[in-house]
C-alpha cells in the first residue's frame, strides 16, 4: 500500500508546543520505519505550515483554521494521488 503522511504541528496558533508536539512525537517513535518494515511504500512526510504572513495575523482560532486548511488541502491531494493518507495531528 502507498501511504502518506501528513502532520498538523500547529495548535492554536503556536508550533510544536503542547499537543502540536504529538505528531513529531509519533514519528519520533519510528512510524515511518514500521510501516516499511510491514511492506508498505511510505513517502516523506509533509507538514502543513502557515507562510511568515499567515503567522503574522491576529487571533489564535484564526491561525488555526488557516492551518487547518493547509492539513485539509494536503491530505487531498495526497488522496487525488491514489495515496493512503495517516493524518497527525
């Protein structure tokens, strides 16, 4: 199976604080590597990440949803590929 994988390291605003930690965390723990070694074609994980003008707007929830977006835009293409898509959040 083709999969890929798609972090969301953002949350509320601020990066890789918090629970926007988790999705490192969990490639951290080798998950790419235990999925290839079950025979599965894994490419390199994407990252939705807002521009420098995105972290520069106002308001948490605001920063949240355009990261959001990015995820979501992500994950379709990635689906439009043909792949298997393990979202992280």
């Amino acid at each position: 199976m083709n999969i890929a994988i798609v972090t969301l390291p953002w949350r509320l605003g601020t990066r890789g604080v918090e629970h926007g930690r988790g999705a490192d965390a969990i490639l951290d723990a080798e998950l790419v590597d235990r999925l290839i070694d079950n025979g599965h074609r894994v490419g390199t994980p994407t990252s939705a990440e807002l521009t420098p003008a995105e972290q520069k707007q106002y308001g948490a929830w605001h920063k949240t949803g355009l990261a959001n977006n990015h995820f979501a835009h992500l994950i379709a293409e990635e689906r439009r590929e043909g792949n298997f898509v393990i979202g992280l959040e």
